[in-house]
C-alpha cells in the first residue's frame, strides 16, 4: 500500500489528470527521471503536454474589424471546459524573450465536445500586446494559459428577461453568454444595445444582425456614435420601456459603466445589474504620493498619486511580476515593508505587513515594498 500510494501521488500541483491509473503512470516515471521530470520529455513530443502549467496552441487568427480580431486556441492538459459564459482567463505570450501577461474574455460557449476556446482581442493605442496578438501571432504558436475565472458570468438557467448593455470590446463576453443560450436552445426574451463608432467598428456585427434575423426573442440594437452620438439611457423608456425588469449585464468604457451604475442605483435596481471593468479608473483617486522603495532591488522612484506601483517600478527597471494588470489574477501581489498605499478601485489604504496588489495600488505616502 505504501508503494501504491508513493506512485499515485501527484508528479505536479497543477492540472494532474483525473484518471488515477494515468496519474500512477505519471508519478512513476516523474521518480524514476528525477531530476528530468515527464513534462521535459513529453515537451518534446506535444508543447501541450503539461502538468506543470496550462498551455494552449493558437489555431487561427480570424480577423474581426480593421483593429480587432478573434483567437482560435487549443487548449493543452488540464484545461476546464466547463467555464460560464461570461468569464475570462489570461494568457501568457513570450515578446522579445519575455513572457508578457493579459486577460481575455472568452467568447466560446463552454462544451467539451469541441476542445477549442476562443479570445477576441481589440488593438489599443498603448497596448503592445494587443497588437501582437492581432498582427504579430502566427497559427501554431503556443501560449500560458491561466484557468478560467470572474463573477460576470451567466447562470443557468439563464433569466426570463435579460438586458445587455456594452460598447466596444465590452461586448465579448456577452457573446460568450449569447453563443452559450442558442448553443443550449435557452434562449430568452433578450435585448443587446451595443455601441461602437461606425457600422465597421462593431465586433461580431454580421453575427449579431444573423442572431436577430433568426430568433424573435432576441432584438439587437446597435448606436453608431461617430454618427448618432452616445446612447442615452434616458432613451431606454421610450425603446425599451420594460427595462426594469430585466436582469442586467453591462461591460463597457468606466464612463459608460459609471453611467449605469448611478442610474441603477437611483432607480433602486442595483440587485438587478452585473457590471464588468476592463480598466480601473483613476479620476477620482488623489492619493498624495511618495517616495516608493523597493527593498529588494535597492531602488526608489517619486511617484504621484495616480501612478501605480508596478508602472513606478517598471519605469526604474525593477522586476515586478504582473499579469492582467487589472487587480484581478494576484500575479502582482507583494509585502508592503512600511508606509502606506491607496487601492485605486476602493480607495482603501493598506499599511504596514500587509499584501498588496501593486497594479492598482498608488503611493499614499512613503512607502517601501519588498521587491
């Protein structure tokens, strides 16, 4: 029993297969290669062949707009395919020898069948990797993946009645939730408003003017903004006067969202509204700054109160560990030595021996943090 239990235990923390005869066969051989383990062999003969780390090979890149596009990835060993539609993961992609970080809404409904997932990812003026990802990333290149996660996501069974409210990229993961409801024949009395620049500029848009054409219960309204300016949510009485009855999901630009989110509130519907933040807003945080030391490296940077951490640290050339640069994947998190630091999204401040997520933290003072 000792020896059965010695093969059957683990050879990693990560993604080990549920077949326990499999995960035996595994063990033994990761003991009798040590120091090399499986994966340095099994690398060899399939990228996507990892207990260690969840790796995928990008299949296709299929244009979207002039500046958006849809990965096709192949995820390796130890992926779940049982997300909810809604939910992202993030994706590690190797720029100029370095592993570089971000996070992306799926846009495929959750199956097993299929064994594919796909990202739509936008170009963004100060995003490098965005615009590799487009342009610069050819079909068999092979990515990190982190598992799926996030609370914007769409029960099942969906809701009665829902309302979808997004403009620009925001409306990537509501496509995962409607692809999700055809794909189950579920789905239910649903309007998408949707806004983008111009008729070119909608992501998804023959999809869309298909999904409407072929299911009575779902209306697509698209506001072209270069043209017809904001959609007003004052104008919902008039094109949608049973908005209030609707469970809601809204992804957008902070303006938009911040929009929403006072309209639900006045309106006494904040249990009613799922909102999901690609970015973190910085108007109103006025942290005072410091002087930022970074124990470790034996470095300091005078940063401002709208400066994060990890860009102060980046800029003085300290190695900080990121990854969606979101506050959301805990990649970044580090021991604050002394002083004090302002959550950008809470505003919160955090002092001394605590953890802190230095993508979304700011210098409320001096502070010095153990990198």
């Amino acid at each position: 029993m000792g020896v059965r239990k010695w093969l059957e235990a683990p050879a990693a923390d990560v993604s080990a297969p549920r077949r326990p005869s499999v995960n035996m066969l595994r063990g033994a051989v990761t003991r009798v290669t040590t120091p090399l383990l499986p994966d340095d062999f099994l690398h060899l003969a399939n990228p996507l062949w990892s207990a260690r780390e969840l790796r995928g090979k990008v299949v296709e890149v299929r244009a979207e707009t002039s500046d958006s596009a849809t990965l096709v990835i192949k995820p390796g060993w130890g992926f779940n395919f049982d997300y909810q539609p809604g939910q992202y993961i993030g994706i590690g992609i190797l720029v100029d020898g370095r592993f570089h970080w971000r996070s992306y809404s799926l846009t495929s409904p959750p199956s097993r069948d299929h064994k594919l997932i796909t990202i739509a990812v936008k170009a963004m003026p100060e995003g490098r990797l965005s615009s590799h990802l487009i342009n610069g990333v050819p079909a068999g290149t092979v990515v990190r993946l982190a598992a799926p996660q996030g609370n914007f996501a769409l029960p099942e069974p969906p809701p009665a009645k829902i309302l979808f409210l997004t403009a620009g990229s925001g409306i990537t993961p509501v496509m995962a939730m409607l692809r999700a409801m055809v794909r189950r024949g579920t789905l239910p009395d649903v309007v998408h408003v949707h806004s983008a620049p111009t008729e070119q500029d909608v992501m998804f848009g023959e999809e869309l003017v298909a999904l409407h054409d072929a299911h009575p219960e779902f209306v697509s309204y698209v506001q072209h903004t270069r043209s017809g300016g904001r959609f007003k949510l004052a104008d919902l009485d008039e094109l949608f006067p049973d908005w209030r009855e609707r469970q809601t999901w809204a992804c957008g630009p902070v303006e938009m969202l911040d929009e929403v989110e006072k309209k639900w509130t006045d309106e006494g519907l904040v249990g009613s509204l799922h909102t999901e933040r690609f970015t973190i807003s910085r108007a109103d945080m006025s942290g005072q700054g410091g002087t930022v030391t970074f124990a470790k490296s034996d470095r300091s940077a005078e940063l401002d109160g709208a400066t994060t951490l990890l860009e102060g640290g980046e800029n003085e050339g300290v190695q900080m560990p990121f990854g969606c640069r979101m506050g959301i994947c805990q990649t970044c998190v580090a021991p604050l030595l002394s002083g004090h630091v302002r959550d950008l999204r809470s505003g919160r401040e955090h002092g001394e021996g605590e953890r802190i997520q230095t993508c979304v933290s700011v210098a409320a003072g001096d502070c010095t943090i153990d990198l």
